[in-house]
C-alpha cells in the first residue's frame, strides 16, 4: 500500500516539526533561566534531523524508496552565555555579570514560523494521500 | 470483456501507481524539508512512457516505467539542503490532480461498462 507508506512519512514529518516546536517552546520560556541542575544558565536547544535514507528495505530490493525524517536528538548549542551587567542579582558574580541563557528570541521566532510552515505543508501532503486514497476507493461506484 | 482487461485499462492503473509512487517521494521531500544535506527526488515517467512506446512501435505491449532521480530544486542553503517547499507544494498539487484525472477515466469506463451491462 504506497498510500499508507506516503501517509507514514508525512507523519514523520509531522512528528519531527512538532518536536521543533516543543524546543523552541523550551527555548523561549527558558530565555531567562539562570539556574538549571547542571548549575550554571540554561542553554539553548537545538532539534537535529537526519534523514531516514540509506539502507532501507525498499532500495535493498532495488525499488527507489522514498525517505522519512528521523529526529537524531536534541543537543545543546555551545554558543556563550550571554553575560548581562545586575550587581543586585543573586547570581551575578564577583563583577556583577549574571551569565543568561544563549538565547536570542528573534532566532527562536523565526525557527518557530519554519516549524509552521514546514508543520501545514506535511498536512497538505497528508490530506492530499488521504483524498487520493478516497478517490481510489470510489472506482466503479 | 475487451473493456475490462484492455490495454487503456492497464496504461491507467500503471498510471495511476506512478502518481501514488510520486505523491510518496514527494511526500519524502517535504518530510526533509529542513534535514541538512537532503536533496529531493522526483519520479520521471512521462519520460519513460514516451520511449516506451516509441519503441513498441505502437503495436506492441507498452509499460511504464518510473525512475526516482535526485533532482535538486535550486541553489543549495546554508546547511546544504536543496529542497523549495513552494516547488515541491506546487508538484504535490499537480501530482494529485492527475492521480484524480487518471482514476476518473478508469471510473468512467467502469461505468460505461456497468451501464452495457444493465441496459438502461
């Protein structure tokens, strides 16, 4: 059934773009988190995505196959701490700096509006296997 | 029963799996819109379809045939990925609609037949 395997992939999809939207959710709650269990700020998250090509069963037997997206984790983004002048904080240090988390909320917004976007267009992928399906099923009706 | 088992029969339903086939890669490609280094596919078999029966001389039996080829949509972005979601969102749509247009002709001569068959 290529539609059920066309419906798996918008899935994937899906499932990744979601996952992208709970980061940056993360990302931007924690945007001025200065403790975390670690010690130190929060850091910045970042969703990694693989594709899920290669060895798949389809191209062992020699059909093309199409690819699904794999969310390959969530890391941590090494940029610095962004170090903010708050004597009267009580995590600033000797200086007066508090270390705050690497976020910068116009980056956080503009990846959000992409996980959107990326998020309808696997919808209208997903209706339109639907609709296919659908219209299949009326042969002969 | 040359309208059931016919050759145009065969050609639409070879037809209409080419189009499930593309909705697929397509689908894929939208999957890995935002995967780095992805570069999208798509599925030629218009092509295929045309040498196809050049070479069956119109006489002979005609296949379709579908490839799946990487065919990059334009200049590649920061993180090497070559996908244009409007493009891609643009086949998708065409796709769909000549999966639809193929399944009509099919229904359309199922219902030719039915009516032969009722006599009314």
């Amino acid at each position: 059934m290529d539609e059920v395997s066309a419906l798996d992939i918008s899935a994937s999809g899906l499932v990744a773009q979601r996952l992208r939207l709970n980061v940056v959710a993360e990302n931007l709650a924690n945007a001025e988190t200065t403790r975390t269990a670690d010690g130190g700020p929060y850091r910045r998250k970042v969703a990694i995505f693989g594709s899920d090509g290669g060895e798949s069963f389809g191209q062992t037997l020699g059909a093309a196959q199409a690819d699904a997206v794999r969310v390959l984790g969530v890391e941590e983004s090494d940029e610095p701490a962004r170090m903010v002048h708050q004597p009267g904080h009580p995590d600033a240090n000797a200086e007066g700096y508090v270390m705050l988390p690497n976020i910068n909320p116009v980056l956080e917004m503009v990846d959000l509006l992409g996980a959107t976007r990326a998020y309808e267009a696997n919808i209208t992928a997903l209706q339109a296997a639907k609709s296919m399906a659908m219209k299949a099923l009326e042969i002969g009706r | 029963m040359q309208i059931v088992f016919d050759e145009t029969n065969r050609l639409l339903s070879e037809m209409v799996q080419g189009a499930k086939l593309r909705h697929q890669i397509l689908s894929g490609n939208l999957a890995n819109v935002d995967t780095p280094g992805y570069e999208p596919k798509d599925v030629s078999f218009a092509a295929a379809l045309t040498q196809a029966r050049q070479a069956a001389g119109g006489g002979g039996t005609v296949q379709v045939q579908t490839n799946v080829v990487s065919e990059p949509d334009g200049p590649a972005r920061q993180d090497g990925n070559t996908v244009q979601l409007d493009r891609q969102m643009a086949k998708l749509a065409q796709n769909t609609l000549w999966h639809n247009s193929m399944l009509q002709m099919l229904s359309t001569r199922m219902a030719i037949l039915k009516s032969a068959i009722k006599g009314s």
